[in-house]
C-alpha cells in the first residue's frame, strides 16, 4: 500500500515539474513607444534568446543555447516572436531571455504598470510574462546626451551572450553598430 502511495506521489511530482519546465511558448509581442512622447517606435530590435537548463544530480544548472530569434517594431510600433514550444523533461527547462534596443535610447520597461521602489525580484513578472499578456506596451526612454548613451551602452544587460551565432542577430548587430559609430567606438 505505501509503495502506491509513494509511486502516485513520484508521478504527480514529475508531471507538475514537467508543467512547470515549459516556459517558452509564445508568441512574444508587444508595442514599444517613446517614453516621452507616446509615439510608436519603429526600427526596435528585439532579440529572443532560448537556452536549455538541465539540473544536475548536485542542485547545479548547466545551460546550453538552443535559438534565437529577431524582429523589429514596424511604423505602429509593434513587433511579435513566433511560437517556440520545445521539448523538456522534469530535469530540463527551456528558459527564455529578451534582449530589446533602440540606438539612443534607454532599457525598456513595461508602460502599463506602475513602477515600484523596491522591486522584489520574486513578485515581478518575467519579460515572457510581460510580452505574452494582451496588449503588452513597452516605453523606452529616450537618451538626450552623448554621456547618458554611453554610460546606458557601457552598463550590461543588452549585450548578445558569445554562445549566440553571429547569423542570429544581424538586425541587433546592425542597431549596436549605429550606437558604437555614435559613441566613437569600432564595430562589432
């Protein structure tokens, strides 16, 4: 009897955390406007990166890149990334990350949502959640001086992870290269 028990439980345990593996799925979209203005803006790369964790026996992830996938906002300002439903087990989840840019100017952010003080890491929805609810609108801020672009260019966060083909993100390259050309930099 206790050996049932503890069969059903293993099995219960596994499908959740398969359910729970499955993050990417999509379709991503939103629409990105100036901060100030509220206009659209056209011409925002947007770059989604899919990696593959594994847990290991120990407690410790390994991650490997799976795709990528660019768009960029048309003249409404909007963008969308297709479907990517991959394969997971109870030891693998496919996590997505979202890299967005916009030569001059800043980190995009949710416009529809009030903005906290204190941000806790844990109550706030992932770039996934955000870009898969309805109507999704993103604000970037607009950069007004040479020192504000580059210290915003010099901070981490947008950069493309080394492990990312160069043929998976061209229109990002192209939009980070008109930014270095700007701030004085060589292309990359």
């Amino acid at each position: 009897m206790a050996t049932r028990w503890v069969v059903g439980l293993l099995f219960a345990l596994a499908v959740v955390m398969r359910a729970a593996a499955v993050e990417a799925a999509g379709p991503w979209r939103a629409t990105i406007v100036d901060a100030e203005t509220r206009q659209p803006l056209e011409g925002v790369v947007v770059l989604a990166l899919f990696t593959k964790c594994t847990a290991g026996w120990s407690g410790d992830y390994s991650c490997e890149y799976v795709d990528a996938e660019e768009a960029a906002t048309g003249r409404d300002g909007r963008f969308e990334i297709s479907p990517h439903p991959l394969p997971s087990s109870w030891r693998t989840e496919i996590r997505s990350e979202f890299l967005i840019f916009m030569p001059g100017y800043g980190r995009a952010r949710p416009a529809n949502r009030p903005r906290r003080v204190d941000p806790d890491p844990d109550q706030s929805p992932t770039w996934s959640e955000i870009l898969q609810a309805k109507d999704a609108l993103l604000e970037m801020p607009p950069l007004e001086t040479w020192a504000a672009r580059r210290d915003y260019y010099n901070f981490p966060g947008h950069t493309v992870p080394g492990r990312v083909p160069r043929d998976r993100w061209r229109r990002y390259r192209e939009a980070e290269n008109v930014e270095r050309q700007y701030l004085g930099l060589p292309p990359l």
